[in-house]
C-alpha cells in the first residue's frame, strides 16, 4: 500500500504568508525579512541537528526572528514578537491544496503530516489550514530529537506510516527535503512551485522520482 508523507512548511503551508503581518511592523522590509526568516529558521535547524543539541522547531523559529531583527534593523517589542510567533500557527494553505486532498482522501490514499514542527503547533496550524481531516496523522522529528534531512527522522516517517520505504512516498516543495528521503530509501515527489530553483548539480545523485509544478498534479499521479 502506498502512503504519503506530506511535509507541511512551504508544501501545504505558505510561510511567506507572514509577509502580511511583517508590513505593519517593518514597512518595505517585509518581503525581505519573510525571506531571512525563513533562511535562518532552517539553517538552524540543520545546525543544532549537526551539532546533537537539539532545540525544538519553535525555538529555532524565535532565534531565527530576533536574528533577522538584528540583522535588518528592525526594532520590534517583545509583544511584537508574540504576535510574530502566533501568526506561524496560523499561516495560510496554498490555494491548490484543498482541493487535491480531498481527491487523495475520496482515492482511499492514507496521508501523513511530516514535518521538523512540534507536533502541538502542527496540530494548530493544519486545523487552521482546514487540512487536518484530511491527514491520517501527524508524524514530527520532535520524537526523535533532530531534524530533516537526518535519515533518522525519514526512518520514523516510515514507521509511523507502517509502510515500506518503497512505499512510502514523500511530497515536498523543499528541495533537501527530497534529496533527504532518497537518501533514507524513501520515495519522492518535489512540488516543485518555483521553476527558478533547480537542484545543486550534485544533489541529482538523490532527485526526486517524480516532479510537478502544481499541488494538483499530486492527486493526478495517485489517484486514477
């Protein structure tokens, strides 16, 4: 049986919807401050990943925000700051998502939630999305103390899904994340949004077994 593993943060969940919110507080900047944050957040991920420190993914989110107000200039309260983090548990779902779910879940395709999030904020932010339903389960690395693209956290995806690695597919826009789960066994899809960004030439040697430009062609692979 084939499962699916869908990672959350840039695949089903748009993380430059913070963009909105960073207008009122940083002005012009808020693009480029969505964009460093964003950097920062998984740069220190795979850091503390390197290194065996674990420090969960709302903790490097927070490091990541007061780095980019450094970094920028941006003076913001700590009540600022609160709002920041509140509005990343309440990000918006793509617009093609919805609908490609709802054909994977009437195609009877158990689906997963897999992501570097802990599990509670996932819980908040996918029934904010109105994805939840649709997920057969949320599958964290805070179980396993590290993050992507450890081959520890793909081996407990698999278990969790109760599948094979062959059979378990991941979905995901983030290019690491892919070479990750080949890496692992896993198979992949790379939801591949932005045509701009290509694979490092040495990461073909992990590249997905199938590509799509848009969320929809996912139900189209998988459902007949």
């Amino acid at each position: 049986m084939t499962a699916l593993a869908f990672d959350v943060y840039g695949t089903l969940i748009d993380t430059a919807g913070v963009t909105t919110s960073l207008r009122s507080l940083v002005g012009d900047k808020a693009s480029q401050f969505s964009d460093l944050w964003r950097l920062k957040q998984l740069e220190y991920t795979w850091r503390y990943g390197l290194m065996g420190t674990y420090r969960n993914f709302r903790v490097c989110t927070r490091q990541a925000l007061d780095l980019c107000c450094q970094h920028l200039g941006c003076e913001l309260s700590d009540q600022d700051k609160a709002v920041l983090m509140q509005n990343y548990l309440e990000l918006p779902v793509f617009d093609d998502v919805q609908e490609a779910l709802q054909r994977l879940k009437d195609g009877g395709i158990p689906m997963y939630a897999f992501s570097n999030g802990v599990p509670e904020d996932l819980e908040k932010l996918l029934k904010h999305a109105q994805i939840i339903d649709f997920m057969d389960g949320i599958i964290s690395v805070d179980d396993k103390q590290t993050f992507k693209p450890d081959p520890a956290t793909y081996l407990h995806c698999v278990d969790k899904t109760g599948t094979s690695p062959q059979e378990t597919w991941l979905v995901s826009s983030n290019g690491f994340d892919v070479c990750g789960a080949k890496a692992a066994g896993m198979q992949a899809m790379w939801v591949h949004r932005n045509p701009g960004i290509k694979f490092d030439h040495w990461e073909v040697e992990f590249k997905a077994d199938k590509e799509v430009l848009k969320f929809g062609q996912v139900a189209d692979y998988f459902v007949n």
